[in-house]
C-alpha cells in the first residue's frame, strides 16, 4: 500500500487517498481506495505587522470622527482570533482625544479624534500604536519591532467664532430706568489668536426691542423703558441674545445670552373687579358687591388696598364702602334706591411709595324684581341727584337772565 497526500489552498487541510492491492501487489490482483480528510486547526504562529512604521493624517480643529486607517498583515488563518488585530494607543493620547477600533471586515485600525482639537493648543500630535491578535501567540514567538507604528497627526487650524466671558451674562437693574443707560458692557474674545482679527458686536434677539449695542466696544444700551410686567419678562427676568463677529475670511459668529433681572418698582395702580352690580329696588339685603383690588407690582407696591368713596352730591348719601381684608371691600347701599343706573365713585391706593391711585367707577344698576325676575331693561339712563338738576336750572336762569 501507498499514500498520496495534498494541502488544498482554500481551507486548512489536508486530503490522503489510500490505495490497497491484493496478491502482493501484482497486477493480477484487485485493487481498492479511500480518501482520508485530515482539517488543521491554526494556531497563533504569526503577529500582525504594519504595512509600515509611520502614517500621516491630517484634521481640522473642532472636528470629531475618523482621520486614518492603520494596516496590518497577518499570514494566520483570516477571521480568527490568531489573524484579528487589537491596536492600542501606548503614547502621546493624555488628553484622551484620540481612539482606535478595528474594522472587523479588514482588520485594519480606524484612528478617530473623539475630543475635537485645538490649532491654538498644539498643530501637531504624535501617537505611538501597538497591535496585538485576540488570540495569544504560541510559546517562543514574541511580538517584534513591527508590531509598533508611529502616527504623525497635523491640525488645521479653522476661523472659530468670538467667546464671550462669560456666557450667559447677568446682570440687575431696576425696571423704569431713563432711556438710555448703560446695562453691561460685553467682553468677547476671538480665540485664533495667532490671527489677530477684529470683534464688532451686534443685537440678535431682543424680544421687546428694549436693547442697543456698541458695534465696537459692545456696551448694551437702553432704547426703551424696561418694564417688570412685560409678556417678554419670565420670572422678572429679560432675556436678550446677542452677536459676536470677528473679521475673518469668512467671518465667524459667536452667540452671547444676557440675563436682565429687572427690581420691582410701584408704576402699575391697582385695578377694581368687578365694575358692574345689579340690585333690586325693593331689596331687603343691602349689601351690593364685594369688590375685589389687584395689582402688577410686587410687595411692598401692592396690598394692602385702601378703598374709599368720592365725594358724593347732594344732601343724603347713598352708599357706603366697607373694607374686608387687605384686598377685598363691600358697597353697601344706605337706602333703596330707585330703578335707573348709577355710577359710584371709588378710589383704590396701593401701598407703594410713593402710592398710587386709581381713580374709578362701579356701575350700579338697581333694576325692579318681580317673581323672582330683575328686569334692568329701563336703566339706561344715568341717575342724577335733585341737587345737580337744580343747580343746572339754576345756571341756565342766570345766563338768560344777567
């Protein structure tokens, strides 16, 4: 009997075709074969080594992601753990900016920046890179000199935006302040500095329209007055955004947030709810309304209210007001009154100072009540007091008559 033997090239193995003959091999005799497959399992007998010892790669500052694969060659079975690479970043990444990861179809080492860089910090890095299998490499065969590359990394350098300092800005003021007075002066620098560029300044958003810039020098003016109590104003905070654009080619942009927190000041007079009250002319229960005060201010500008009475003409009075707490009163008539609409004269003051006062009218319409219906229909006309008609007369009787 012989053996014949091959290795394929495909796939690690090896195929033998046995052959037997009888009658000791003389050509009388039958003959008989069979093909013995003998698959060779690989063993980790080959690092991986770099294409070549230096690579170069270039990246702008600021930017994030990968800037250069690494190759390797490894003459063990491909797909296994003996041929797949681990790379490892063994110098020159303090900062953690940089990372490695093999790309699992070509095993070759993808070089990311993860931390964008700094033109103004360092143009240049220089990395050192180890690549190793996953697989540990079979006894007496250790990782040689070209297991290591070197990668030498430029940055660009790009025109970044102006920083402010700091961001957001705060500042407080009192709201009502003149027109024209200075709230903060911005302060934005360009960060290339080896560029020497120009700043100028300009408003963004300015919901209200109460703000101005110095194109130049960035000082934040006032063109309006400030008001606490402005739909613009959250939690007495105002908020504008303003621009920082520096000279270069093209012009880059920074954005500043300013915080205006704005100091209550007693510019808002307190308002009267409600302003309407029916009555019936027959009523028993005299008391009209309860009548409540607010107010926009903050403490101390507003509560507690003082209500009281104009004067009120004629020889009797009609009605009287009562306070209740520190922001409620109650009108209440002296008398039944006849059907017609009056208007009761009635002031609020707050509790600011200096106070302020506002001077209004509750409009008070007695109305017939029948069956438990108010028919308010006839009220329209304003009630007069006798007295008033009477000194009317008595004028025009003068005037026709000197």
């Amino acid at each position: 009997p012989f053996l014949l033997f091959f290795q394929t090239m495909e796939t690690p193995k090896y195929e033998l075709v046995i052959e037997a003959k009888d009658m000791g091999g003389l050509d009388v005799g039958l003959t008989g074969t069979a093909t013995a497959t003998i698959l060779i399992d690989d063993k980790n007998d080959h690092p991986p080594e770099f294409t070549k010892k230096e690579f170069q790669a270039t990246v702008k500052e600021g930017v994030t992601g990968v800037i250069v694969n690494l190759t390797v060659g490894d003459r063990d079975d491909p797909a296994t753990g003996a041929w797949r690479a681990v790379y490892t970043i063994i110098n020159g990444n303090p900062g953690q900016s940089f990372e490695i990861h093999t790309n699992p179809q070509t095993n070759e080492g993808m070089l990311s920046v993860v931390k964008p860089l700094d033109y103004e910090i360092s143009a240049f890095h220089t990395l050192l890179i180890k690549v190793e299998n996953e697989d540990p490499l079979i006894p007496d065969i250790a990782y040689g000199p070209s297991s290591t590359a070197t990668v030498q990394i430029t940055v660009e350098d790009v025109n970044e935006g102006p920083v402010f300092h700091p961001n957001p800005m705060a500042v407080t003021k009192q709201e009502n302040i003149p027109i024209g007075s200075v709230v903060l002066t911005v302060n934005a620098t360009d960060p290339d500095t080896l560029q020497h560029q120009t700043i100028r300044y300009s408003v963004y958003k300015d919901p209200a329209g109460w703000l101005e810039i110095n194109p130049t020098n960035g000082t934040i003016g006032t063109t309006a007055i400030l008001d606490r109590e402005s739909p613009y104003v959250q939690n007495n905070i105002y908020t504008a955004l303003f621009l920082a654009i520096d000279s270069g080619n093209p012009p880059a942009t920074g954005t500043g947030t300013l915080h205006i927190t704005l100091e209550d000041v007693n510019d808002n007079v307190p308002s009267l709810y409600p302003t309407l009250a029916k009555v019936c002319d027959d009523a028993k229960d005299l008391r009209v309304v309860v009548l409540g005060a607010s107010d926009k201010d903050l403490h101390p500008n507003t509560d507690p209210f003082k209500f009281e009475l104009s004067k009120q003409s004629g020889p009797e009075k009609l009605w009287r007001i009562t306070k209740l707490n520190n922001t409620h009163a109650q009108v209440i008539l002296l008398q039944n009154l006849k059907k017609a609409n009056y208007n009761i004269p009635i002031s609020v003051t707050d509790s600011g100072k200096p106070p302020l006062t506002n001077n209004t009218e509750l409009k008070l319409q007695v109305c017939s009540c029948k069956k438990s219906k108010m028919d308010c229909s006839a009220t329209d006309a304003l009630h007069i007091s006798m007295t008033l008609i009477l000194l009317s007369l008595f004028s025009l009787f003068c005037k026709s008559f000197p």
